[in-house]
C-alpha cells in the first residue's frame, strides 16, 4: 500500500498542511480578520462577506462550509473573529474543540477597542505559528487521503486528455482504499445516465439524478438557459461546442469504479471510494465545498489556464494540452498534453498525477501554492436579505 | 463669525447654519474640496481601481493594487457561471463603481475564460476617464499580468500627485445613507440631527441616496406619500406588505412573510430619518439617480454588500447609522460612522461622530463639518484602520 507522510490530528484524521487559519464568521467582520492575519506572516486568512442577511438555506450552508474549513485536517490552529453572541462562532469553536484543534475565538464586544482585538489576534496567531511548527509529520497510509476532483477553464482537450487521466488516477486511489471525490453537478447535465448507470446501486444512482435534475428546475426556474453561461466565452474558443459536450468530457474524471455516495456541498465522505458531491460549476465554490468536506488536495485540469487555488488544500493543476502547459506554466503542474505530442497514455499520466499527488501530500508546493493563489467563495443559493 | 482656516466650512455658513428653523432667509454656500471630474461629477478620493472581474484574477488584482501607490483593490466572489438578474447584477455593479468620481482611472484584470469578460465591461462603463483591461490567458500568465498592470497603473499613480482638490459646491456630493443595527429608541436620539442635516443637504442640491434594506420597507405606504413617481409610489407599498427576496428552496414562490408591528414601527421611525423632502425616486440595484434630491435604493441588510451599492451608483461619500458602529467600510467611499451616545460605555475608536443629549444645532453643525472635513479628504475612523472591502451582492445562485 501506498504511504505517505502527514500530521495526524487529535480526531485521528490526517492533515497534509499545517496552516494556522484567521476566519471571520459574518460580512460586517472581513476587513477587521483580513488585517489581523496580515500581522503575522505564515498566516491564513479565510474571507467571506456571508454569514448575516441569509435565508436558511444559506445560513446552514454557509455554516456548514465555515466549520469543515477551520476544522479541516490541514489547519493545525484556527483564529475565529465573531460578533458578540455569534452563534458561527460558537458552533466553529465548538466543533473543532470536539476534534481536539487549538482555537480561539474573538468576538467584538463593548470593551474591545479595534487595536486590543487586533492585537489580541496577533499574540494568538504568533503563539498558534510557533506551536505549528513543532508539529512533525508520520507515515499514513494512502487510504486516508481524500482527492477531490475538479475541472476549470476547460477545452475540447480536457475530455481526452486530462480529464480521462484524472479518471485512471481516480481508479488507482480507489483500489489502493482512498477516496476521490467527483463535483460541479452542472457539468454532468446531459452526460448524467453514463454516471449513474455506474452506481453502486440502485438508490445511489436515482440520487444521482435527483441532484442533477433539481439543478436543471433551479436553473429553469430563473427563466433563464444554463447553456447561455456554460460553455462560458473561453470555453468555446477552446473548442467545446456544447454543455454535453463539456460534460461528457468532465465525468470522465470519475473514471470507471462504481459510484459509492451522493453528498451535499462541503459534506464529508461516509464512504471511501469514488463519490460525487453536489456543487456549482463555478469553479472556486467548487474547490470550497471538496475542501469544507474533508478533501485534502484538489485536482483541477485546465484548457485556458486557470491560476485560482484554496487557502487551505493544495490544488494541482493539470494542463490539458501542450499549449497551455507551456504558456501558463506558473499556474500548471502535470502536462497532460504529453498524451497529444509525447506518445504517452492516459494511464501514464494517471501515474503522474498519482506521484505527484503524494509528493504533494509529503509536503511539495503546488504552482497555486507558490503563486498565493488562495482564492475563497462559498456557494450561495438564495437572495441575500 | 467663526474662521478656520483649515476647514471649508467657513464663517457665513456657520452663522447660517444656526439660522435652521428661525425662518431666517440665507443664502448658503457650503463648499468642501474635491476632485473635479470631465464629466461634472466630484471625487473625494482620488483613487486608482484594480478591478477583477471574475475571482479568479482576484490575487493577481491585489498583486497590483499592493504595488501601486494610490490604487484599491476590487475584488469580489462572482463573475462566472451566472446567469440573467443575477450575472446582471455583477455586471453593473462593476461598471457602476468603476464610474465611481472618487476613481481616477480604472484598470480591469480578467482571467479571460470567464462569463463576465473584460472585453463587455470596457464596452460598458463610461470612457471620460483613463481606462484599460486584459486578462490572464491574454498575458499568457499572472506575472505578465502583474506587471503590465504595475507599469500601467504606476503611470496613473504619478499623475494623481499632480492633481490638486478644488473648492467646489455640495451640490456635488452624492450621499448614501444607511441604517443598520439599531433598536427604535436609539435611532430616536438621532433622528433630530440626521434628519436635519440630510434636509440641509437637499437643500443646496445635493442628492441623498438611502438604502432600502429590511428594516426601511415596512415603511414603505409612508414613503410613497413622500414619492413623486408613480411607479415608485406602487412599489413602495408592494414592498411595505411583506418580505420578498428571491430563493429556491421553496420552488417556484418567492419568499414572502408579513412584517411584525414592531418592524413597522422601526421602519417609521427611519423614515423619519431621511427627513421632510420629497423622494424622487425608487432605485434598483445599482441604478444611478436620475437627478438630484432624495433616493430609495433597493440593498440587502448585508454591509459590504450595500455599501459597494452605493459606490456603484455614484455616491462620492456615505453616512452609517448603527447602535455600536460597524467594523467595516467601503474601499471605493469614505463612509461616517454615526452612533448615539451612550455613557455606560466607553467610546469606540471606530465609530466618528456620537449624537447625545447635548444641544441639538450644535450637533448638526458638528456633523456637516465632519462631512464636509470628510469629503474634503479627512480620514474616517475606518479609513484610518484599513477597514475597506467590496462584494457584490447575489440575487440568484450560480450555476
């Protein structure tokens, strides 16, 4: 079995980064988290403008996504700046109090000037660095690894190469005992019978397209076509001529083990194996959701060259034709162009992204990593109040 | 007669000033200092825009916005995979800001596979000012990106030090206002002042922009008594019935839920609020003001959200109204936070002015010289603490 060296957290789950994370809870506190972070270099901050003004749907959503974020295994200490009374704050803290995480929380108060919460912030900070580093990494076994899946920027390339060599990578991870997790439920529309003909069962499959169905009435209901977003501009001067199109090339990142499990956004796997997890096409909400549920690194191929990356899972680009790889190489990390002008197979690149999926999770720096790209949105669903 | 030479806010004002209610005749001529743009409009920023049009170009945005002296960042969460209203709504949120008068030039960095391209919003927003655009995939790379935008906006950078703030009428400010956070009692011990010195300002034909949020539209039968327009008066007192905002859980009806008596009253007293002008006009979102007077504008409760509604429909400077202050501000407008005081506790560093029991036209008086010191290039509180953010509001999912 495959091995691979990680920090293994109090709730016995497996972290592949050590960041120290600062999060704010609701809109009215992001400018005040933002700096605090910015004191002290090494540390992440986690912006978002959500969490007041929301309907249910998008309370619990966004709540859910905050929690798997500063909870997740990759964050080793998580500052949470909070209102007074927070109730995101206190549900953060107390989840990740349960997994045995440092965490300290912040919440503006009547006796706290702005300069004694940022100052507090950054002596908390400092301290949580310092403790970080002490932490070591151990020997895991692969089947702790979560790899989501996820394609942005897309061309007529990425369904013949990049996206069917994720899909021979998938079927590795998967027969080693690990997990890949399969998103964005608006690229499965027109292609969503090949996938759930591949379910584990019956139930499985008819969840399957459920989601993608409730997709197609939301999308319905805005009287609007999904085809007039997607294929977006730069799709189609990459060749992709229609959503089909797009997403017959995008389920092949699911390569061909049977479905397992349907989840919701930023849910975590109950099953390992391959599942999908139903999120937008929007890129960066995408990589949110994979992340909030517990993937540790994200796959993403590329036709156009897309840079964007997670504050806190390292996401591996993989350039879909030899084009792309050479003149967006900062942002890329495999060529699957290779496939093109190379000689080489799927299932050779495949076992790249399979090498450099544990090189990473040994500690390498992707290109996103390199280039700061730390890109954070949480997927909305209705009209802000 | 009071002469400080320091403040715009000159003697003949003063006096004035505390003629308010006397029934005494002046002429007034309160002035503050700022930019004069080509198209009449004033600034009382003079910023460089960094604006990224999908998220994706987000941290190259602020790669350039870092390194360029005079430049704001604009960075946000949308501009891909949206559709109809909601992809709309990004749309002219960003060309509206990047018309902003406190912006003098724009520069836009796409990623360039996005649904929200560069190359339809360069169509859109208004060429009176210096403005360029390209993208990520077009620059083959970030770092290419960074640096023209660096070289670009570095040439901008020098010519705002050559530009010099000008005396200029407050009929060029456009003022947004915004209540937020706050309990009926305590908007009480402000009505007096705000509402009185919002009426001063529609007097010398400056036009006041307040946010139509969730607390304001429970009031909405008694502004359309106020509103001229018809169609404003009907929309008014659709939206006075009860909530309404635009989800998908609960198919295919828009959430609707009846406002309490208490609402009710919260939202007459902030109506009070906005004084005894007539309204002009109903806004959507990021719709700009016809004219001058007083406006509605159609925001959610969200902060950030509203205050970049405000930068996007020209307002060059904006009052917020809270219990306690909020923590954060606009990037693109200098907003004035506004509390009233309460002596059980101590004063916050980030609220500007507190309105107490102390007499009233003084408090007035305080507040349009903290406005126009404000508008004149004074820091607020927030600005002081780099407290700026942007985002743009949704009003659907994406897809």
């Amino acid at each position: 079995m495959t091995k691979f060296y990680g920090y293994r957290r109090p709730d016995g789950s497996i972290g592949i980064r050590n960041h120290v994370i600062v999060i704010n809870t609701v809109g009215n506190l992001s400018a005040l988290t933002r700096k605090v972070a910015g004191l002290v270099p090494g540390v992440i901050p986690v912006i978002h403008h959500g969490g007041e003004s929301q309907f249910p749907e998008d309370y619990v959503q966004t709540l859910r996504t905050l929690v798997g974020t500063a909870g997740h295994s990759n964050v080793s200490a998580a500052l949470v700046i909070g209102m007074e009374d927070d109730r995101i704050a206190q549900e953060i803290e107390a989840a990740l109090i349960e997994k045995g995480k440092p965490v300290r929380t912040i919440c503006l108060n009547c006796n706290l000037t702005i300069q004694e919460m940022v100052k507090e912030g950054k002596s908390w900070l400092s301290a949580a660095l310092e403790n970080s580093k002490k932490e070591t990494r151990e020997q895991c076994d692969i089947t702790e690894l979560i790899v989501g899946l996820e394609c942005g920027g897309s061309d007529a390339w990425s369904g013949i190469t990049a996206n069917p060599s994720i899909g021979a990578f998938s079927d590795m991870i998967v027969h080693e005992g690990g997990t890949s997790v399969l998103a964005e439920t608006t690229e499965a529309i027109g292609a969503e019978h090949i996938l759930a003909s591949n379910a584990i069962n019956h139930e499985v499959g008819r969840e399957f397209l459920t989601i993608v169905r409730n997709y197609d009435r939301r999308i319905k209901e805005t009287g609007e076509d999904i085809r007039s977003a997607n294929p977006t501009p730069g799709n189609m001067a990459g060749g992709l001529t229609t959503l089909e199109e797009k997403s017959l090339g995008c389920i092949k990142k699911g390569g061909s083990t049977p479905l397992r499990e349907v989840i919701s956004y930023s849910e975590m796997p109950s099953e390992k194996g391959f599942v999908f997890m139903d999120t937008p096409g929007y890129d960066v909400e995408s990589v949110c959701g994979l992340a909030a549920g517990g993937a540790q690194i994200v796959l993403f191929s590329t036709g156009k060259g897309s840079p964007t990356g997670s504050p806190i899972v390292p996401v591996i680009k993989i350039g879909t034709n030899p084009k792309v790889y050479e003149i967006m190489s900062e942002h890329i990390d495999i060529n699957a162009g290779k496939i093109i002008d190379e000689n080489k197979s799927i299932k050779d690149i495949g076992k790249e992204i399979f090498d450099k999926v544990i090189d990473v999770s040994n500690g390498e720096k992707t290109a996103a990593e390199n280039q700061l790209n730390q890109e954070f949105a949480i997927w909305r669903l209705a009209e802000s109040i | 007669m009071v002469d400080d030479p320091g403040s715009c806010f000159t003697g003949i004002i003063y006096n004035s000033f505390l003629s308010l209610g006397r029934k005494v005749k002046v002429v007034m001529s309160y002035t503050f200092k700022g930019y004069l743009r080509k198209d009449g409009s004033a600034g009382t920023r003079n910023h460089i825009g960094i604006i990224s049009s999908v998220i994706c170009s987000s941290t190259v945005t602020n790669d350039i916005a870092s390194k360029v002296d005079g430049a704001v960042s604009i960075i946000h969460s949308n501009g891909c995979a949206q559709l109809g209203d909601d992809f709309n709504v990004t749309k002219s949120m960003l060309s509206g800001v990047a018309e902003n008068p406190n912006f003098y030039s724009n520069l836009l960095i796409g990623l360039g596979c996005e649904t929200n391209q560069v190359s339809g919003l360069l169509a859109t927003i208004d060429k009176s000012k210096p403005i360029e655009g390209f993208s990520i995939q077009q620059m083959a790379g970030g770092t290419n990106t960074a640096a023209k935008g660096v070289a670009i906006a570095g040439e901008w950078s020098k010519e705002i030090t050559e530009e010099k703030r000008m005396e200029l009428p407050i009929s060029k400010l456009t003022v947004g206002i915004i209540t937020i956070d706050i309990d009926e009692q305590k908007l009480k011990a402000i009505t007096p002042v705000v509402s009185a010195l919002i009426d001063t300002l529609l007097k010398n034909d400056s036009t006041v922009v307040s946010s139509l949020t969730r607390t304001l539209e429970p009031g909405g039968d008694y502004l359309a008594e106020k509103a001229e327009d018809m169609r404003a008066k009907v929309e008014l007192r659709t939206l006075s019935k009860g909530l309404n905002r635009r989800r998908w859980e609960s198919d295919k009806d828009y959430a609707l839920r009846s406002f309490s008596a208490e609402e009710r009253s919260l939202a007459a007293e902030e109506a009070r609020l906005l004084g005894s002008h007539r309204l002009e006009g109903l806004l959507d979102i990021n719709e700009k003001p016809g004219g001058k007077g007083l406006y509605l504008l159609k925001s959610s409760e969200n902060i950030v959200e509203s205050l970049s509604n405000f930068a996007s429909v020209g307002c060059n400077v904006a009052l917020i109204v809270s219990a306690d202050g909020v923590l954060v501000t606009s990037n693109v407008i200098p907003c004035i936070s506004i509390a009233p005081q309460d002596d059980s506790q101590s004063p916050r560093d980030y609220v500007d002015i507190y309105i107490g029991n102390d007499d009233k036209e003084q408090q007035i008086a305080a507040l349009l010289e903290k406005l126009i010191q404000v508008s004149s290039g004074e820091l607020t509180a927030l600005e002081a603490y780099e407290l700026g953010e942007f985002a743009i509001p949704h009003i659907g999912t994406t897809f």
